[in-house]
C-alpha cells in the first residue's frame, strides 16, 4: 500500500488530521448496540443504523477483513446546534469522495464509516431495502458497535463528554482499506 498517494488524496481534501491504525484497534462491544438501542432518536428510524445494520458479532468479523484503517479527526464548534447536522453531512459528504478517490486508487474494498448518522436525506426512509440514496448511505461507526472513545484515545487523538453546546466537538470518521 503506497501511504504517502493517499495521504495526498485525504490532505487535498481538507482532511489533515488522521491516524493510520489497525484493525484489531478497533474497540467494538455490545454496549454500544445497548445505547442505540436504549437512549437514541435514530433507532429504528435511519435506514443505516440497528436494527437495519448486521449483528455486532457480524460487524466484528466485517473490520477484521481490513489491513489498515484511517481514524480523521474534524472539530467544531456550534452557537447554535442546530447546524450541527448540516456541517455533518457536509463532512460526509466530502468523505465519500475521498472513498471514491481511494477506490479508483486502486483499493476496491475501501468502505466509509461516516461521522455521524447518515443524513443524506431529508426524510430517512428507514429501511435499508427502501433507502433513498443507498449509494451515497454509509453506516457510522457507532451503529457498529464501535466504542468511538476507546479507539480514538487509543491511537492519540482527543475525546471527551461534552456539557454543553458552546465546548468544541471533536468528531471521528473511519475509512477502511486494504
Ligand atoms: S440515504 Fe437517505 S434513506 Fe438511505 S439511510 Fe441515508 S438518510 Fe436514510
């Protein structure tokens, strides 16, 4: 894998903040399934997010197939939150080209974890067999089962539970190559 052509297409893309990791540094655990399950609003309701993703055993087993995997770090801080969501999809969006550069690179099994829970739309159909824009639908990290905080303190980078909406967010995306 020659780093340094993709490094160029992540930077040339606004992404200047990344890690290279492992697969087996990907921290995935059933408790993370528990808190989509219990607590948040797109259970059920986003045609990439549980119920409408794999098992968590079965997202396990998916990024173990992957050699490499590139953690991008962007932050932001919002007066209102309410544009929050639009800055999210904004970076979504400018990843998925990158996962496109990256494919036509040469690595065909390049797979994008988005930032947040996909909004590619302004209603989520909220079946995976009836999503709107299944080319552009990419599930986030979390919906994986994957422990966003264990990870990117892992590899270094920074996280922390927010009080309130004035602190900066660090937010994680993950591209998994091989
Ligand atoms: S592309 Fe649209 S319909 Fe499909 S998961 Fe995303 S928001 Fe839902």
């Amino acid at each position: 894998m020659d780093k340094s052509i993709l490094e160029k297409i992540f930077v040339d893309n606004g992404f200047d903040s990344f890690r290279w990791i492992n697969s087996k540094d990907i921290v995935i655990s059933e408790w993370v399934r528990f808190k989509c399950m219990f607590g948040c609003s797109s259970y059920g309701k986003n045609a990439s997010c549980p119920p409408s993703v794999p098992s968590v055993s079965e997202c396990k087993d998916f990024i173990s197939n992957y050699s490499d995997i590139v953690v991008f770090k962007t932050s932001q801080r919002f007066a209102n939150p309410n544009d929050r969501a639009g800055w999210g999809k904004e970076i979504d969006l400018r990843l998925l080209h990158v996962e496109k550069k990256v494919f036509l690179a040469g690595y065909h099994k390049v797979f994008l974890l988005f930032m947040d829970v996909c909004q590619m739309c302004n209603a989520c159909t909220g079946s995976r067999s009836n999503c709107n824009n299944p080319e552009k639908s990419r599930p986030c990290a979390e919906s994986l089962g994957i422990d966003i905080f264990s990870t990117v303190r892992n590899c270094g980078f920074p996280i922390q539970v927010l009080k309130d909406h004035s602190e900066v967010m660090n937010r994680y995306s993950f591209l998994l190559i091989e």
